[in-house]
C-alpha cells in the first residue's frame, strides 16, 4: 500500500471553483484500486470545517503558523480520509476561496498558501505521530510551496513529490519583499527555488522542487513548452522535460451518467436515445426557448473570461441564430461578458437565453438536453465539460487545444466513415474558425444518422478513471519502490 498526502486549496464534494476540485474530489477512490491510500488535506474554509461536527479529533496545534495559530483536524471525504488545516485567521472568513464577494483576491493569499504549504510540509514530515506518507501530491500553485518548504527543511530528506498543473495561468506571484516573513532560509531565494524574475511564484516554488510534474492532458503538457501556454515558467517546463507528463481527468461515472441521473426528466443511454427528446423539451421550457427540431440548441456551462474564448462566442452569436441555432448559457465570470450575453439574448428572444449563476442540477439538465456543447477555449489545460457532453450525447464542438484536443474526435471524412467521430473541432479560436464550425454542426445536426453516431461513439467511450488512476499510481510507483 503506497500512502499519498494529496495537498489541494479545493475538492468536490466539499468546496469547488473549478475542474480541480473535481480531479481532488475523485482522485482517493480512483486510485483505491491500485494499492493507493490517499489523504487529502484542504484549508479549513468554513465550508469544510462545517463539516468535521462538533469535536472533532484535534492531530496538532501549531502556536504560530506564519504568525496565526492553526490546529490540523480530523475528518472524511466521501470514504476517505480527511486533514483540515484550521487556521481562523486565514480560512474563517465570507465570500470565495480565493477572495471576497466582489472577486478581489484577498490580500493576504500569500500567507493563506504558505502557511497551508508550511503545515502540508510539516504533515508530510511527520509531525503527527503514527501518520507517515510515502509521496506527496501538490495541486496548482496553492500547494506549491509545499514542496519547497519540506525541500528545504533542515528536518530530513524529501518525500519523493508529484505536482500537477491543472492550469498555468494562474501561478501566485508575489513580491520579494515577503520572503522574510516566509521563513525559508537564503538559499530558497534562488533561481531554481522559488524565486521568479525578482520576485516570488508558488508554482515555480513547486515545478521547480517536484520530483515529477504533471498536467492534465499530454497536449497541454506539450503546449506549456511554449510561451503562449507556458505563461513565463515555459523556460522551467523545457528544462524538465523528461520529467514532465499529461494524464487526462476521468469523470465520475457515478454523477455523470444519464442513465441514473437523478436531476434528469427522463433517463436514457445509447441505445435509447429517443428518451433524450424529453429532456430537450424541457429544457427549451425552462429556458423559454422555442421549440425547433430542426435546430440543433446549443449549450455553454462555462466560467465567462478570455481564456473560455467567451468574447469570441459572443461575437458569432448573431451567426449562430442566423444559421437556425438557438443557445442556452449558463455561466458566470467578467461582467462585460455577462452584460453581452444578456444583450444577445435580448436581441434574439426565444433563440438565446442565459442564466447568470453557478448551478450544478442545471447544468446536468442541459447536458441532456441540449444538442451540442461549445467550448471554444483559448487553452484547455483538460476541459471536463466536453466529457460530460460526450457521456450525455450533447456532442461538443471545441477548439483544437489541450485536453479538448485529446478528447473529442473531429468529425471529418475519415472518422465518421470509420464510425469514431465524437464531435467537431477547429483550430484557432477566432470569429470565422468559430462561425465555420457552427455552420458545420447545423449541417451534420440535420443529417439525423450521422448525428445519431456522433453521440453514440461519444456515449461509448471510456472517460471514467479506471486509465487515469491506473496512470497515477504507476507515476507515484515509479517514484517509491526501489529497485
Ligand atoms: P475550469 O476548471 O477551467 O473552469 P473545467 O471544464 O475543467 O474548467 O471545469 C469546470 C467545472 O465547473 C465543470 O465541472 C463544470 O461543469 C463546472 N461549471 C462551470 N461553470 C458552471 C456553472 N455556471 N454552473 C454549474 N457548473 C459549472
């Protein structure tokens, strides 16, 4: 039995922004059955600490964690187990993960994540009794300096250490200013530790001191070679390469399955597909769509930025309409965006309808409802919405990048003669590349056959985690047993 401390700022079913918490959420049970026994740590969030009941069992106190007294608590997540950081001072506090109710980060990430970095380290080091860890596994710059501080710790040698970037665009950057009040010794302060032109990055602090890097896609682990993707740390990832690798996301085929699907109308697979139309009625209802089945309804369950390449949608809308689509958006993200869907949505009543929000049982129904879903993502470190549109039959149109480059099979001659094609991709995410695959999508949408297989070879393939777990541990193993 290998015993992983998985370290991560968020984690389904318990605190999620994005596909990262997700991938943590499912991590423990997906590697179960390879001989893993995984523990995740997340910052106690009142989200998570609500969750521990009234006494929970207290593994360690620190007096002063960077400053702020913190004690390490016990709990579960799902079947498995559980270690809060709890740490009032940085954690107890209303308003996002990352910052307040109005989106600004909180001024004091910095600490937040070191001191979770320093605790993590300490965890990892031993500093409860009878819990000992033979790997650590960081995720994205809130864990990196994990990593640096049990590297640098004068207490021992490293755990051997894996880091996974589930997107490089956001990396924690700091001035260098605060290196002091973050109690590494001198020699940190380096070019291959944590520091980054003049100043601070936690994920360089962890790139630059895991044992093996990863990403969550073999495409996005090519891409971040590049300065358009490797957003100034491409430099450090080409240096590694031999050590760097992509393992695409599974899903969870227990939530994500419209055959069992509880928030669904009604229930259907592959094979009985027909049952799928219930959904789709149902959904133009709850959006106040017309009804049209010679149009195929678009869907987006997305976060509304740039890296989404949600501008550019908002561009093509007019096309999108003007070829006989129709689009239900659900989604949240820059105001300016938002403000722009809801205009679109007025001009072309009954055609566009957007639900500004975070709603997870919505965006199950659209996935069984809609026909298509776009993701025209800039970079797609892995991208899980185009895995749950393919296990839905809601075909996904994307952008040729990262994982949504991996996932989705392009319907051109060959595959679809060959019976493969699961969707429809374009390279460049620009207003004509975009317009050009939505006309594309309406053309295949009303050839009933050849859309009938686009979604069963979708609804056949495999995206669970039984691969992705497989590929972890043989990582995590390639790094414990000695030979
Ligand atoms: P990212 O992590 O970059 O936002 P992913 O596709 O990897 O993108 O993961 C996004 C996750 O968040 C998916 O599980 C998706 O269904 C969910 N999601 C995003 N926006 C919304 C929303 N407005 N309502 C419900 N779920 C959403």
């Amino acid at each position: 039995m290998t015993n992983v401390l998985s370290v991560a700022s968020e984690a389904v079913p318990l605190v999620k922004t994005g596909g990262l918490a997700d991938v943590v959420g499912a991590l423990p049970e997906a590697l179960a059955p390879h001989g893993v026994a995984m523990t995740t740590l997340l910052p106690g969030y009142p989200a998570v600490t609500a969750t521990l009941g009234k006494k929970p069992k207290v593994l360690h106190k620190w007096e002063s964690l960077l400053g702020e007294p913190a004690r390490l608590l016990a709990g579960k997540i799902g079947a498995h187990p559980l270690l809060v950081l709890d740490a009032p001072g940085l954690y107890a506090r209303e308003g996002g993960l990352y910052g307040d109710a109005t989106g600004r980060d909180w001024a004091d990430n910095w600490k937040r994540f070191a001191a979770f970095g320093r605790a993590a380290a300490d965890v990892a080091g031993g500093v409860v009794k009878g819990l000992g860890f033979d790997l650590i596994h960081a995720h994205d710059w809130q864990a990196g300096m994990t990593l640096a501080y049990q590297r640098f710790s004068p207490a021992g040698p490293p755990l051997p250490s894996v880091i996974t970037i589930h997107n490089m665009a956001f990396q924690g950057h700091y001035g260098a200013d605060l290196f002091p009040a973050l109690g590494l010794p001198p020699q940190a302060m380096a070019i291959d530790g944590i520091e980054y032109h003049g100043g601070i990055s936690f994920l360089k602090a962890g790139l630059a001191s895991a044992s093996r890097i990863t990403t969550v896609s073999p495409t996005y682990a090519r891409e971040i070679r590049e300065p358009g993707f490797g957003m100034g740390l491409e430099g450090l990832i080409r240096a590694r390469e031999s050590e760097v690798s992509g393992i695409v996301n599974g899903i969870d085929a227990a939530v994500w399955n419209p055959a069992s699907d509880p928030a669904l109308k009604a229930a259907y697979s592959g094979k009985a597909l027909a049952k799928r139309a219930a959904n789709s009625r149902a959904l133009e209802a709850e959006f106040g769509l017309e009804k049209n089945g010679d149009s195929p309804l678009f869907i987006v369950i997305s976060r509304l930025t740039w890296q989404k390449g949600m501008d550019v949608l908002l561009e093509a809308a007019d096309h999108l309409v003007g070829i006989g689509g129709r689009l239900a958006l659900l989604g949240s993200g820059d105001a300016a965006l938002e403000s722009g869907f809801h205009a679109a949505a007025a001009r072309h009543p009954g055609r566009i309808a957007v639900r500004i929000g975070y709603d997870e049982a919505l965006s199950h129904r659209m996935l069984a409802g809609g026909d298509a879903i776009l993701v025209p993502s800039r970079f797609e470190p892995c991208g899980l919405t185009q895995l749950y549109g393919l296990a839905y039959g809601c075909v996904p149109v994307v952008s040729r990048t990262g994982g949504l480059a991996d996932t989705v099979i392009d319907a051109n001659l060959a595959a679809r003669q060959a019976g493969v094609a699961t969707g429809v991709q374009f390279d460049g995410v620009r207003y004509q590349t975009l317009a050009d695959a939505l006309t594309r999508t309406v053309h295949l949408f009303r050839d009933p056959a050849a859309w009938r297989s686009l979604q069963r070879a979708g609804m056949g393939a495999d995206f669970s985690w039984r691969g992705s777990g497989g590929a972890y541990a043989d990582l995590y193993k390639s790094l414990t047993v000695t030979a």
